[in-house]
C-alpha cells in the first residue's frame, strides 16, 4: 500500500516552510518514525519522520522547494521487501551509516570525509543521536581547542559554490536561510514602522555579584545543580518594573493599545541557525532558580535545533545580552509587536565617584530602545531607573519595593 509523506501542520503564525535536507533517497528502506526530511521555518527546523515501515517511493518536494501545512512531500511504499542476494542488499542498504555506533546520514558522511574529520568527536541532534549535516557544519564552524591547534591543523571550511570577479577575485555566493531572512526582515520592519528611540543608564554590578560570589555554590547545591547566574536577576527586575510602567509591557494593534496582564519574558539566544527568542511564560511566578533552569534549557536545544515554534512566540518584553559578546555599549532593535526591549552589555571595571571618593566599580551600560508611539520618554526613563534600583539594591526584590 502507498502511503503518502506530508508536512506537519504549521501555526498559523508560520504560513509555509522550505525543504532543508532529504536524508533518504527513492528506493531506501526506512523503519517507522525514522527521520526522512527537515523542514525549515522562520523559526525553527521540524524534523518529519517515516509513518510505517516502508519503501521511499517518491519525492514530490526537494531540497529548496517551499511547501504549505499538511501538503505531501513524498509517498512510501508500505512494507520491508525481502533481500534475497548481496546486489539487492546493497542496493536497499540504509542511508544512514554507521560509524563506531554512531548514526550519520549521507550528507553528514560526505562533509566527515572531505574535512577528514572524526565522527566520533561530533554530537549528533538528529533522532536517536543521528549525525546530520548541520551538527558537521557546526562542528567545522567551531574554534579548535588551543592544545589541538598546537598538534594539528585546522580542518578545512566546507565547500562553497565560489566564482570570480572580472579582476580575478574570488567570491561565494550561498542562499539566505528562512531564518536568517526572517530576522532580517523584522528587524528592517521594527525600524522603518515604529518611533524607535533608545535610553541609557549605567548599573553597578557589584551588589549581585557579590551575592553571587556567596550563594552561588549553597544555591547550586539546593536546586540540584543549576547555576546563579546574572540573567535572572535582570528577569525578576524587568517583571517587577513592567507591572509598574504597563505601557512597557503592552503592544500596538492597529489602532488599538493592547495591555498585557501578564510577563513573557523574551530572552535573546545566539543559535548555530541564527538569533532565536525562546519565551519564559509567566516569569512573575518564577523564582531565581526556575528562571536560571529554564534559560539553560533553552539555551541547549537552541543549540541542538531542537526549540519548538511554541517556545519562540508571544513575549511581551526581551532582553538581549550583547555583553557576552564583549559589547560596550550597542541599541537594540524592538522585537515586533513588543514596545520595548533591554539591552545588557559587558561588565567593566571603571572609577566611579561615590560618597565624594572615587573608586573602583564593575559597570554595565545598560540601553532600553522603545517606540515613542506608545512610551513617552519620561515613562523609558523611569522604567530603567527602576530596574537600576531594583538591582543595585537586590533586596527590593523581596521587599517589592
């Protein structure tokens, strides 16, 4: 019996999607809910597996092609066939090989060999640990560890289609991906729709981190193994700050002013595919500890490409943190349909005047961008110096004061 292969059903938020990878080809045999193909949205990559044992018979919807919610991208043909000779076996041997117990599919193998790299030092993100194409890719793009680089020379960037310019330069030239598109997209739309304005503030660290340098291994200890870290001290202050300045917390729709009754805390993640925001619900109800939880996690799977469309929609407020990157001092663009988002940036020590004498300070500029449409400048100047106090005296907090 021929079954067909569709695409998942996709929000509504996400109208359509694009092939990304086949890691089957026509006539390979599969097993149920094995994966067969990555679908990539602007969002996230949703992985589409073998709904019954089978045959791949067709392929309707290549790497590139763009498809729509519940529409077939192949057909299989229900059932193992028998292998009666070695010719047969091989033609029907799986496309996905084995490598020391590790799973690696096709085009994965083929970027393992011509970087003459060790599969066994590459994590797999794919079903069951499968090695795909993207973890080599993230692989090739990762720093050497400064003891390999001393022993071995750094492996070869993977291919790219190259061509030259009529003086003889070399160029490359690779497809934009949906989400890097996406993002680029919102971003040009959050600065030409929106009365975009940006407000600084200076944050001395040292009260949180002086907590942190005191708590930090009883906090480890009681909340089985999860680290305090400064990120949820700035959550538990935006929460506290957008209850008191709503129109901070609220949206623009149309005409009307949308007031959120609630905190969606976006938090900005770099991922290997690009900027991801992954939501913490209702981050008024979360202590230190669950805040700090739930950004590893988010973190990981950002990472492992494994962030549901769920998890990346409907925050009411973001915060972006260039200052892991080494960032001084930068604006942030609002992320649509929010009115406002915080900017963090690196801690630097610098001669503060305190008490008429100056001393030695680890500093953090901070930056609120906001859309003057909505927020008037007086209500983004003291919606910062709210969450300057909040945590310059961590014990407001508490207090709620």
């Amino acid at each position: 019996m021929t079954i067909e292969i569709k695409a998942p059903t996709l929000p509504e938020s996400v109208p359509d999607g694009t092939i990304a990878t086949w890691y089957k080809a026509i006539g390979d045999q599969v097993a149920r809910d094995e994966l067969l193909v990555d679908i990539e949205t602007d969002k996230v990559v949703i992985e589409v597996v073998s709904p019954s044992d089978g045959t791949l018979q067709q392929i309707h919807k290549n790497a590139g092609d763009t498809i729509v919610s519940n529409e077939a991208i192949g057909s299989l043909q229900e059932g193992l066939a028998a292998v009666n000779d070695r010719e047969s076996a091989a033609k029907l041997e799986p496309a996905v090989e084995e490598d020391q117990g590790a799973m690696i599919s096709p085009a994965a193998r083929k970027l393992i060999d011509e970087n003459s790299l060790d599969a066994a030092s590459i994590e797999g993100s794919g079903k069951d640990g499968r090695i795909t194409k993207e973890d080599v890719l993230n692989r090739l793009a990762a720093p050497a560890p400064a003891a390999a680089e001393a022993t071995t020379k750094p492996a070869p960037a993977p291919m790219m289609p190259l061509s030259s310019s009529p003086e003889g330069r070399i160029e490359e030239r690779v497809p934009m991906s949906r989400l890097r598109a996406k993002v680029a997209e919102r971003m040009l739309q959050a600065t030409q729709t929106t009365a975009m304005l940006t407000t600084f503030n200076e944050l001395n660290m040292q009260p949180i981190m002086e907590i942190r340098r005191r708590y930090k291994d009883a906090f480890e200890k009681a909340h089985d193994g999860v680290r305090l870290g400064f990120m949820s001290f700035f959550v538990r202050a935006c929460t506290e700050a957008l209850k008191r300045f709503p129109a901070v917390n609220a949206s623009i729709d149309g005409n009307d002013i949308v007031y959120h009754g609630y905190q969606d805390i976006g938090v900005a993640v770099s991922s290997p595919r690009g900027l991801v925001v992954p939501v913490l619900r209702n981050a008024d109800n979360m202590g230190l500890a669950q805040i700090e939880k739930e950004i590893r996690q988010y973190g990981e799977r950002a990472r492992d490409g494994k962030l549901a469309i769920e998890d990346l929609t409907g925050s009411t407020f973001t915060i972006s943190n260039g200052g892991v990157f080494g960032s001084l001092m930068s604006t942030p663009i609002l992320n649509l349909p929010e009115t406002a988002i915080l900017g963090m940036h690196k801690i630097q020590e610098r001669p503060m005047a305190v008490d008429g004498e100056v001393k030695i300070l680890p500093m953090m500029y901070l930056a609120l961008s906001y859309d003057h449409r909505l927020i008037d400048g007086r209500e983004a100047v003291m919606f910062l110096v709210t969450i300057k106090d909040l945590l310059e005296e961590p014990a407001r907090l508490l207090l709620e004061i």
